[in-house]
C-alpha cells in the first residue's frame, strides 16, 4: 500500500503544479529574506570579532601633550600592559585631502593587508582601503603628501579604523577627504622632523590581568608633568591665566601669613613691654602706698609739731605777757627807786638796792624784749608749723590720690598684659592658621581651578571608540530586523500552510475515506498526506538558504557596508542556527501542521470521510434584503469562505508587517536626514578647546556637555545644550533653574518622557548622576539633546559666569585653528544625515521587495484554494450557460470586497504594531524614533495592494477558466 501511495505524491504535485509552485517560491523567498539579511549581518560582526583578535585590537588608547618618558612606559607595561606607540601627522595630500601618516604596528591594531605588501622602503606607503577606493589607487599607484611622492605598496585596513573618521567627533565618515597611511619607521622619523604640523601623541594598549581602563587612566595622570614643555601655546595661554589667578590668591595668602606673622611678633613686644608696665606700675603702687604711710606719718608729726607750737606759742605768749608786766613792774619799782634816791629816800648803803632795780629792770626789759620775739619767732614756727601741716596734709591726699592712681594703673597694666598676652596668643593662632591655610592652599586652589594639570589629553575605552567595530555595530539593526522578520515569516507560512492542508484533506475526504475503510492505517495516511507538503518545505527551504547563502547575495547586502566602512576581505558566516532555522524548520512546520490536521480529519468515521461530510453552514437560508442577485450571491460567497477571508486578511497583515519593517527603516532614515537639516539653521559650528575670553565677533556662544543615558542594555551618549533665550539657532524655550530641561523631540520619542518627568543622566567620567526635571518639550529632533539656560548650566558644572565651548555663526569665523577641537558646517550635517538612508537602503528594498511578492504569492494560493473550494458552484453556474464573464463577477471579482476591508484595517494596524516594536531593533541608535510618513502614501498603499489584487485575479482567471461543467457530476454519492 506504501508503494501504492507513493506513486499519487508526482501525480498531485503535476495536478496542483501552481499552487506547489507558489507555495514553494513563497518558502524560497522567505527564507531568501531571512538567511541573505541575517548571514550578512553575521559575516560583518563575527568576522569583525575574528580579524580584531587576530590583529590584536586595542583595548584603549591614549593621547598624551608629551611623549612618555622611558620610565614612564616602564612603569606601564611592568603592570602586565602592552603598550605601542602610534605617533601621527596629519597632512596635506596633493588633492587637498587630508592624510594620517603612521608607523606601521607591530603589536597591537596590526593593519591587515587586502593587497601588496608592507612598506620596505622609504618611498612605499600602505594606503588604508576606504581613501584607495575613493582615489582610485592600486598597488602601484603613485601618491604625493607633504610634497613627498610615495609607492603604493599595499591596501589594508587596521581594526582602530574600521569606521575612519577623521575625529572622533565627527558626524560622519569622509574617505574623499580624509585617509591614512602607514609608512617604514625611518620615513615617519623624516617626515616628522620636516614637518610643520603638529604631532599627536596616540598610544595603544592591550591591558594585561593586573590592571583595569580606570587603574590605568589614574596611573598614567599620576606622571609627573612638566607642562612648561607643552609647545601648544594655547594650552599654555589657558593654564596661564588659571595660574595667574591661582598666583594672585598664593601671593595673597603668602602676603597674608607675613603679615601675621609682623602681627604676631609686635603683640608678642607689646606683651613683653605690658608685662614690663605691669612690673613697673606694681612697684609705682607699692611706692605709692608707702609714700602714702610716710606722709601720713608725717601729717601726724605736722600736727603734732602745730599743736606744740600752739601750745609753746601761747607759753611763749603769756611768757611775753608775764615778762611784760614784770618789766613793767620792775620799770615802775626802778622808777619810784629812782625818785626815791633821788629824793634820798635811799641810804647809800641801798645803793646796790637801786642799782640791782634798775639792773633788773633793764633785764626784764631786755627779756621781754626777747620774750616778743620768741613770741614773734614762735609765732612765725607756729604759721610754719600750720603750713606743714596742710602741706601734710595735701600730701597725704596727694599721696592717696597717687597710691590710688597707681593701684587703677597696676590694675590697668594688668589688663593691658592679659590682653596684650590674649593679643599675642591669638595672633599666634592667627599666624598659625594662616601658615596652615598656606599649606593647604594647594589642595584648595586644585579643587576651586580644577586646573588637573595632567599629560593625559585623551583616554578612549575600546568600547567607547566610534571608530572600532563601527561596521559591526551599524549591522545590528538589520540582523534583529532579519529575525523580526523570521518570526513575522513562520507565523505566516505555518498559517498559510495549515489553510493549504485543510483545504486538501477536504477535496480529498472521499479517498481518505476509500483508504481508511480498506485498512490502511492512519499513522500511514498521514506520513503519505504529509509527505509532498515537507519535501516542497525541505526544498523551499535549502533553494532559499542557498541563494541567501550564496556569495553573490550576501555581497550585495555587504556592499552598503563595504562602501563605508574600511573592512578587510570577509569570509562568508553561515551560522548554524540559520542553518537550522531555513532548512530544518520549514518541513518541520510543514509536518506538524500536516499531522495534527490529518489526524484531527481522520478521527471521522470512514463513512462520514467517503461521504464528504462537513459542518456546512446556512449561509443560504440567511436573509439578504436589499441588492441584486450578484450582490447577495457575492455577500453569501464571502460568508461561506470566511476562513479563508479570514486567512487572506491575516495573511495580508502579516505581509503588511513586513512592509511596514521597510517603510519604518526608511521613514526613520528619511526623518532623521529632515530633523538633522532642519536642526542645522547655523552654518558653522565650532567646538572649542580653548575659547577666549570673548565671544568671536559674529558668533553665539553655547555650552555643551555629553552625559550619558542607559535603555535596554545600551548606552547613549545625550548632549547638554547651554543656551541663551535670545538664541537665534535654536527655538527652544529654556527656563532658569540647575535642575530644569527643555527635552527634544527625539529624546521624549526615545525615553518616553513628558513634562514634568524626572529624566536623570549619568556623568561615566566623574561617576555622579544627574536628575532633572523636564520643563518642556521642544521641536527639536536633529539628535539626542536637552536644553538648559546657560547661567543654570555654568552654576551646575561650576564653570566661570561667562564659559562656553561652542560657538554657531552663519558665516565662517575668525578663529585661530588651535583653538578649535572640531567644525561642523551645515554640508557636513547634509552629508552626513543621508549616511542612514544609504546605508540601509539595501534592506528596505529587500523588505518592501520581498512582501510585494509573498503578498502576492499568499493571495494567489488564498484565493485559489478559495476557487477549489467553490468548483462545484462555478460548474453549475457554467452548466446554466454563465459565461465566463459572469462567473469571474461572481466569485473573483466578490474578493475585491474582502481585499479593500483587509487592506483598510490591516494598514493602520500593522503599522501601529509595527511602530510599537520597532524601536527594540535599533537600541544602539542614537537618534530619534520618528516613524511618521506622509498621509498619502495610505491611500498610495491601498492603491498598490488593489493593483496586487487585480494582478493576481487576472492569474486566476486561467484557473477559473478550466472548470468546466463536468465537475458538477462529481463528488455525488
């Protein structure tokens, strides 16, 4: 019975030759899609992995003002780093264009040769691939730079150039314009020497298992400096003027500290001499008090002394008094002697009576004579002694007054030497602080001018490197829009097939029945009913893998990459997965669905499978109250193939996925090429390295800094834009505040954020996080920006009132080359915005491309099983004498209906689905999601799906045509 079997597979396969045919080409082209986009993007990312081992890529590379000294190597590479230098000049090409002479590697970032051989001569040069292809040279082509005319030995690629930009600021690659060139080690010496460009500093390196990029980068900024040595004089000029500053605030604090110390010192002699005047007052105090018990003393004697010559006065006086009145008496007793012996009253013998009277007489006048002036002398010793006495006693009042003038003076000297001490100690201290201040200074003054006087002037991570891996990275996309599209493609082909099968099991009921009642088993029912749709799978499937795996297929889709990107020669990759995936599972689904349907069939009793039996609804008997025959005749037609309706439209939105996965990678490519031209009102941009003081004349002044942004696994880089309100070039509202944003478009399409959201960014360099908040949202969508005011922005990153590194002007600006990292000029931006749609437009033709045709394919096999399914109907129609005109009205032209319904809900739908998801295949992207297209390519695209209809009704036409009113006889019990 086997045998049997096996005989029917040729004959249904040449009776059913469209449909297999169809159903295989529509296997071919999804797996052609899939493996061709996908094997592509595979080749680039795993051999870019490859050929970057095995040319040793760098882990990171540095640039540094000065060479490393020996030392300075030593002290690297004995960390377990590989270091190689790779010096540089850039100059000038006979054409104009820019070149990068280099020493040819021998560690690290080997180039690798694509033809020729390395340079062994000072005449010979490699020439990096990208500028060959542009300036058509060969091996052997002759190449004059710097006035020096050079050999093409060789063309090769180095994995540090993969993407060769020229900066690493750059919007995009130019290889008309800039290339490099890798010369013998003598010849660079030469040229080096002769040449007045600058040299730059580059080295590579390999990290070894000792070391980390951070321990590295610290070690290398840990060099000593000697930045007088620096021949770029407007890195001198900016560190001067730091230094000036920095110098004034050192001069003044070295001003300070000495003037501290004089303070010191001259408090420290006022102590001494306070201490001095306080010895000297306490003695003035102690000679003071015993001034005062002196004269008090004194006083007392004085007193004394008044009172006792008071007292001898007044003896003295009556002294006088009494001598006076003796000598009276003695004066009137000689007197009347006297008269007496005159009148010889006085014998001669009492002579001496007379005489002893007029002697005592005489003396008593002689003593009271001398009595008044004791009296007078004592009186003269009494005023004298009352004299003394006040003079004591203004003494003794003097003397307290001076006793306790020297006390308050003691007491006040003392004060004078406390606080004279106080004085001096806390000079001390003062003079101290200052000469701690003045140790220390150093440290402040680094952190207030954060001058980092440092070597290093660049440290680039590999995985931070744009020019590295550029290739691979720009492929992701189309390898996650190539799997998208594998599940998009196996839902649709198992759909398609289980519509296909059942719609065999059905016209072929009666002989499974036949053979089911003769015995045969439904385990080999269904290996034979499953057989040709696998082996049509199986070959669809290695027919599609070969083409998408054959070389001319990949290249095609490499070539985009190719003509950007310096890429050596890659090998094909055909990852097994793929493999597994277009040849494997396309009969495995085939077999499945085949299976569970049959063996859902067969689980009929025979009679019923003989019979034909199926669930028939009454589509018939509904009632239809308004139109004519045909109108009703075509409603009820659609009502009885609603599953294949259904199938179509499903089918229809599954192809309109990857339509819109095209459309969307163009309209995003489109939009960002708009926004960038749109963003671009300036003409020149410039960003600065060392700005000047003032503004060149002509130009507006902004702040920039790139923080950074972590989504879904990948980092970006956002750019904060410091601008003023009256800003000409941007038309952003910016608002005052160090914690407020103006968002673009393209960062509120990418994040998600509104108004009033919280959007914080991350500064990877100094490891701080930033949180604003997002004051508004602003039409600007040429890249991943936010605005600030730039005072707010100068005050957050604590630059000086009137910093800014980038200048826009609409004209070209008068700025010393030296000064100026990098210009941007608005064909630049043109250039560089159409980069996307060239690069991806390989893909959306493939994408467009292949829906077109399996839409087609699907509708055909749809429609045609729709067709099979109403034979019986056409028969009877043809057996009424309907023309063929008629017949096509009735069962052909009735789809249009379903068609147009289909169409007009599938187009928004699968382009809202596809909106949805699409931003999860370009994470590493740096741009906006803008996926909006123009209104009329709607109604452009309902246009083109009826004109697939119309093409596909006129091939089933010829199918129509060849039922003839025979088939009415068949299938009848």
């Amino acid at each position: 019975m086997n045998k049997v079997l096996s005989k029917r597979i040729p004959r249904e396969f040449k009776s059913n030759l469209p449909k297999y045919i169809a159903l295989l080409l529509l296997i071919v082209l999804c797996m052609y899609l899939v493996t061709a986009m996908v094997a592509s993007s595979e080749t680039i990312i795993i051999r870019t992995d490859e050929h970057n081992a095995a040319n040793h890529v760098e882990d990171g590379q540095f640039t540094t003002f000065l060479p490393l000294t020996d030392e300075q190597e030593k002290a690297i590479t004995d960390k377990g780093v590989t270091l190689e230098r790779m010096y540089s000049l850039d100059i000038k090409a006979e054409d104009g264009s820019t070149l990068r002479v280099m020493k040819n590697r021998r560690n690290i970032d080997l180039v690798e040769l694509i033809s020729g051989e390395y340079p062994s001569k000072d005449n010979e040069a490699v020439v990096e691939r990208r500028y060959a292809e542009e300036h058509s040279l060969d091996v052997g082509s002759k190449l004059t730079v710097g006035g020096t005319e050079y050999t093409v030995c060789g063309i090769g690629a180095s994995p540090d150039y993969d993407a060769p930009y020229q900066n690493m600021s750059d919007m995009a690659v130019s290889s008309k314009n800039f290339g490099i060139i890798f010369v013998t080690d003598s010849e660079y010496e030469r040229v080096s020497d002769s040449s007045k460009s600058a040299q730059t500093f580059t080295y590579g390196y390999l990290l070894g298992n000792d070391m980390t990029d951070d321990e590295l980068k610290e070690l290398i900024e840990d060099f000593d400096f000697d930045y007088t040595k620096v021949t770029d004089k407007y890195y001198l000029e900016t560190v001067n003027e730091a230094l000036e500053k920095r110098t004034e605030i050192e001069n003044g604090i070295n001003d300070l500290a000495e003037g501290a110390d004089k303070l010191h010192n001259g408090l420290k002699d006022l102590s001494d001499g306070a201490d001095t005047l306080y010895g000297g007052m306490n003695d003035l105090s102690d000679g003071a008090d015993k001034l005062y018990d002196g004269l008090k003393t004194l006083y007392d004697g004085t007193v004394q002394l008044h009172t006792g010559m008071t007292s001898i006065y007044d003896g003295a006086s009556a002294l006088d008094k009494g001598l006076g009145e003796l000598s009276g008496g003695a004066s009137s007793l000689n007197s009347a002697i006297a008269g007496a012996d005159s009148a010889g009253l006085i014998p001669p013998t009492m002579n001496a009576l007379v005489s002893g009277a007029d002697s005592l007489a005489s003396g008593l006048k002689s003593a009271k004579s001398g009595s008044s002036e004791l009296v007078s002398g004592i009186s003269s010793a009494k005023r004298g002694a009352e004299q003394l006495s006040t003079g004591a006693t203004d003494a003794v009042n003097g003397a307290k007054e001076l006793a306790d003038g020297a006390k308050n003076a003691k007491d006040g000297a003392k004060e004078l030497a406390d606080g004279a001490k106080d004085a001096k100690d806390g000079a001390g201290e003062l003079a101290d602080g200052i000469h701690e201040l003045k140790s220390n200074i150093g440290k402040l003054l680094d952190a207030a001018f954060d001058l980092d006087l440092t070597n290093l002037t660049s440290f680039v991570k590999r995985a931070d490197n744009v020019r590295i891996a550029g290739a691979a990275g720009d492929v992701v996309m189309n390898k996650y829009g190539g799997l998208a599209a594998c599940v998009i493609l196996m839902a649709l082909f198992a759909y398609v097939i289980s519509v296909f099968v059942v719609h065999q099991i059905n016209r072929e009921s009666s002989v499974i029945g036949a053979l089911y009642a003769l015995g045969v088993s439904k385990g080999t029912l269904i290996r034979h009913y499953i057989m040709l749709p696998t082996i049509i799978a199986f070959i669809g499937g290695v027919l599609g893998s070969a083409i998408g795996f054959s070389p001319m297929s990949i290249q095609s889709q490499l070539a985009d990459s190719y003509s950007y990107f310096s890429l050596p020669d890659f090998q094909t990759v055909i990852p097994l997965y793929l493999v597994i995936y277009a040849v494997v599972i396309p009969p495995v689904i085939a077999a499945t669905v085949n299976a569970l349907v049959i063996n859902r069939r067969l689980s009929a009793p025979a009679l019923s499978l003989m019979r034909n039996e199926q669930n028939v609804r009454n589509i018939s008997r509904m009632e239809i109250k308004s139109g004519g025959f045909v109108r009703k005749f075509r409603i009820r037609q659609l009502l009885r193939e609603m599953r294949a309706n259904i199938t179509v439209a499903a089918c229809m939105f599954v192809s309109m996925l990857i339509l819109m996965l095209g459309l969307d990678c163009y309209s995003m490519c489109n939009n960002v090429t708009t926004d960038m031209l749109a963003g671009a009102t300036y003409e020149y941009m410039y960003t600065l390295k060392y700005p000047t003081t003032e503004v060149p004349d002509g130009g507006k002044a902004c702040y920039v800094k790139s923080l950074e942004k972590e989504k879904d696994g990948y980092t970006l880089d956002i750019t904060v834009i410091g601008i003023d309100s009256d800003n000409p070039y941007y038309n952003v509202d910016v608002k005052k505040g160090k914690s407020i944003v103006t968002a673009s478009l393209s960062v509120a399409q990418r994040y998600g954020v509104a108004e009033g959201d919280k959007f914080i960014l991350t500064d990877e360099a100094a490891g701080t996080d930033y949180a604003f908040t997002v004051g508004s949202i602003s039409d600007y969508s040429a890249g991943l920006a936010v605005f600030m005011d730039i005072d707010s922005m100068r005050e957050l990153f604590r630059q000086d009132d009137d910093y800014y590194n980038m200048v826009l002007s609409d004209k070209a600006l008068d700025i010393d080359e030296g000064r100026i990292y990098s210009v941007t000029t608005k064909s630049d931006i043109e250039r560089s915005s159409k980069i996307f749609s060239e690069l991806m437009s390989g893909m959306v033709i493939t994408l467009v491309g292949t829906s077109a045709v399996i839409f087609v394919v699907v509708m055909y096999l749809m429609m045609g099983v729709m067709i099979d399914r109403s034979s019986f109907g056409i028969s009877l129609l043809k057996t009424f004498g309907y023309s063929k005109k008629d017949v096509k009205k009735l069962y052909l032209d009735g789809n249009a209906i379903t068609i147009a319904i289909s169409a007009i809900i599938c187009l928004p739908l699968s382009k809202l689905v596809m909106d949805r998801i699409y931003p999860s295949f370009i994470p590493n992207v740096a741009c906006g999601i803008n996926l909006n297209f123009a209104w009329y390519l709607y109604p452009a695209l309902f246009i083109a799906v009826m004109l697939i209809y119309l093409l596909t009704s006129t091939l089933l036409v010829r199918k129509l045509n060849k039922i003839t009113p025979a088939e009415v006889l068949k299938n009848r019990e």
